[in-house]
C-alpha cells in the first residue's frame, strides 16, 4: 500500500537527505512523495544481481616484497613466434573522404547511416574473442585487483588523525572506500568476460610510508592503470568486451583526477588522456605485485628495464625544482615522491596562494612542478633482472644503444636527443612541443622511454615503438 511520506529533499554531493517536515522550513520546500518499501533482488530472486569475484569491503591481502624461488620464468609464450616485428603497411581505408557531409550508401534502416560495428542486428556476446582480448583483459584485471587491495590498504594503514594531519577528513576517506568497493564491480565485470582461468587476487608490495606518499601512489598507479585500458580497447576483437571496459574506464578516470585533488595538483592539466602499450602498464603494474596464486593465468607482455629520473620533481615541496636527487622513497619507477622534507621546504601547509599543496578541488602553482628546457637526468636498468610476481618474470629489450627518449603525455609521442654520460647514464632537455597551440603536449605524469630511433608512431600503432625500446619510466611534470 503506497502511504504519502512529507521529506524535505536536500541536494548534497552525497546524495538526496530525507528529513521528515511537518510545516515550512527554511533550507528548503516540502514536497509529498508517494513511496514502498523496497530492496533490491538477491540469491536466487528474479533480477537478482551477479555475486562479486572478491569481496569489496574486506579481504585485505599480507604485503611486502617475495622472497621465495620462482617456479617459472618468463612471459607466457606460444608455440611458435612469427616475426620480431610487424612491418608497416597501407591502410585500404586511406581513400575515404566525405567531401560534404551527405549520406553516401543506403541506410539500414531510418535514422541511421550505414557503417559501423555491430549494428547489423548480430546479437552481442560479451566474452574475449582471440588470444589478444583474453591476455588485454587478464592485465586489466591484474590492475583492477591491485587498486581494490591497494585503496583498502591505505585506509587500513593510516588513522583517521594520519588523514587529518595531510589535510583530509573522514568523507575524504569514506570517497577512497568507496572507490575500492567500485574496483570489486570492475575486476567482476573483466573476469566473467575471461571465464574460471580468470586471474585471481594476488599479494602486493607498496612504497609509501605516509599518507601524502599514499596519495602520490594512487594518482601514478591510476594514470598507467587508466592509460593501459585506452591502448588496447579499440583494437580488442570483440566491440561488446570494448564497449563494457570503457564505461569501468570512465570510472578510473575520474579516480586519477580525485586523487591528484586529494594529492593538491590540478585534477586534469591534460586536453586528452594518453593510450599506452600493455607492455608499458605490465612493466610498470608488475613491480607491485609480490607473488599470486600458483595456477594464476600468467600474461605474455614485456617487462622493460626499468628507467630513472634522479632529479624527478618532487610534488610535496612548495617550488618542486629545488628537488634533491633521488627524493624518490625507493627505486621503482612508479614509486612516489618522499614527503618527509623540511616543514619550511613543504607545500602542504603553506598559507600563500600558488604555494599551497593541500587538498583542493583545483590548485595554481606560481613555480611549475617542471618546465620545459629543464635538464633531466637519468639512470636506465640493464636487461635481465627477475621482477614481478614471485619474480617470475624476466626484464628483456631487442633495442640497440639508446640516442632518444620518447615523451608520452596526451597524444603523439615527443622525441629529445639522449646524451650518454656513462654505461647507463644520461640526460636530456624536457621539451616545449605543444598538441595544439596552447597546450603543452607534456604535464601531469607523463610516460618516458628510451629509445634507439626516433620511429613514428602514432595512438593507434604505438605498440609498433617496443622492439626499439631500451628502458621504461614515468616522469612528474605536473
């Protein structure tokens, strides 16, 4: 029996507030709603929605770096390889032009123009089509695991007062849970398109030893993470697994930005979101993964030495170019700026606009986290070292001596000369380039390689660049 209910509606960020009124009130109108109980199907209720893969509010997973013996080394490997690289070729489409605007085949059907991809009335199935979705999906879920455990982990590990002390409250916390609980959604959504040899939750090694370091973590994992997912989606066999990764990836990328507003920098300094290589994001991703479970599916993507910047700015401090070498709070190319600096020296409670880091929907920075001509030194890995999980996996390159380094920010690459100054050492110049004009083609964190040619390629072959690369890395330019 439907009863009228007088709420008073109040229009929050976190939803609709019903509070019972029984005249007028001053923080807003009275309005009657008829209303049910109601609550969503379960078990084996018609409707009922599918269980999670992994529970979204618990489950923590233990932590630290693995010290067992590896079982196996190396990529997962087909029987047979068919070249060492993939040779370019013409595009039959390159012809196409519509010189103005006017329907050119006959239409399907009314209101809709011929073309497209799975709107010939083909029932979608949402399953991996070919070895090249199962492996793209498997690391997607790799990712999507590690930021469930990751999120809870940090909120596990640092009180209430910690998240006080660099500046956040407990909503601010309550929104980082409630990010973790929506990675338990998206690993379901990616696993059940895998199948039961899906991969499962493994155990993980983090750098940070605070919350500002927390913070700094999240925002770059979520940037590989998010940049991993645009690589691949629109050259996956199967449109309708497409089509389900981009609405979790909308999701992702509204985590990158919150946590660099949690973490005090602009929320998105960039015009458009870089695609990168699966090889990139399993090289950067597979770092933190310290061991998995033993049947585990295990992936084929490359593991690039890994590169250094020795002068990487520093995001805590007020002017981020009076940055030591190796601020860095360890060795790992992903692994955060150290936030124990001198309290004269941090931005995290300065008072002055344009030097204050501290949490914020948006923040200007009078003195740039870095600039372009900046001199920027670097240390590069050799080949050959066991990393990711139970270091089973092997770092490789098929690049000869490294003369560039490779930028990728938003869209095209961006190449600069590398000078060497040791067996492993060099520097270059940050560029000026620009993606259109006024937009800087490199800021947030950015994607560096080094390179042995400075081949072109674009957003859609980017992938074509890995037999050339040496070494891989992330650089914080703002």
């Amino acid at each position: 029996m439907k009863s009228p209910v007088t709420i008073l509606m109040l229009a929050l960020a976190s939803g609709i507030i019903a509070a019972p009124a029984v005249g007028p009130l001053s923080l807003g109108a009275v309005v009657d709603i008829p209303a049910v109980n109601t609550h969503p199907p379960r078990g084996t209720e018609p409707g009922a929605a599918p269980t999670l893969v992994n529970s979204a509010t618990t489950g923590l997973t233990t932590h630290g770096p693995y010290s067992g013996t590896p079982t196996t080394t190396g990529a997962e490997q087909a029987t047979a390889t068919l070249e060492a690289t993939i040779a370019a070729q013409p595009n039959p489409m390159a012809t196409y032009y519509n010189t103005n605007g006017k329907l050119t085949q006959p239409q399907p059907m009314p209101y809709m123009p011929a073309g497209g991809v799975g709107t010939n009335g083909t029932l979608p199935v949402y399953m991996v089509q070919s070895d090249y979705d199962y492996e793209s999906v498997a690391l997607g879920v790799h990712q999507e695991y590690i930021e469930l455990d990751l999120f809870h982990y940090g909120l596990e590990l640092f009180s209430e007062q910690d998240f006080l002390e660099a500046g956040l409250t407990a909503e601010d916390r309550n929104l980082i849970e409630y990010m973790a609980v929506q990675e338990a959604g998206h690993a379901t959504l990616l696993s059940n398109m895998l199948g039961e040899t899906a991969p499962k939750q493994c155990t993980y090694d983090y750098p940070f030893k605070t919350v500002r370091e927390f913070l700094d973590f999240n925002a770059k994992l979520t940037r590989w993470g998010e940049s991993g997912n645009w690589g691949f989606l629109s050259h996956l066999d199967s449109k309708e697994v497409a089509t389900l990764i981009v609405q979790a990836e909308a999701i992702e990328a509204r985590q990158q930005a919150i946590f660099r507003q949690l973490l005090g920098l602009h929320p998105m300094p960039i015009w458009f979101a870089p695609g990168i290589p699966q090889s990139w994001h399993w090289t950067l991703l597979s770092q933190y993964i310290s061991s998995c479970p033993e049947n585990n599916t295990r992936v084929v993507w490359q593991n690039f030495p890994n590169l250094h910047v020795v002068n990487q700015p520093n995001v805590n401090r007020f002017i981020a170019n009076t940055t030591n070498n190796w601020e860095t709070v360890g060795n790992r190319t992903g692994d955060p700026s150290d936030s124990n600096i001198a309290e004269n020296q941090s931005c995290v409670h300065q008072n002055t606009t344009g030097y204050n880091c501290g949490p914020a929907i948006s923040r200007d920075r009078n003195d740039p986290v870095s600039f372009p001509g900046r001199q920027v030194n670097l240390t590069w890995d050799d080949p050959g070292r066991a990393v990711g999980p139970n270091n089973s996996y092997v770092t490789s390159t098929t690049a000869r001596q490294p003369a560039f380094v490779a930028w990728l920010s938003q869209l095209n690459l961006t190449y600069t000369p590398l000078t060497v100054t040791g067996s492993n050492s060099g520097f270059t110049y940050q560029p000026a380039n620009e993606v259109f004009e006024t937009d800087p083609a490199l800021n947030g964190t950015i994607f560096i390689a080094l390179t042995d040619e400075a081949i072109d390629a674009t957003p859609f072959n980017l992938t074509m660049i890995n037999p050339h690369v040496r070494a891989l890395g992330l650089y914080q330019s703002g």
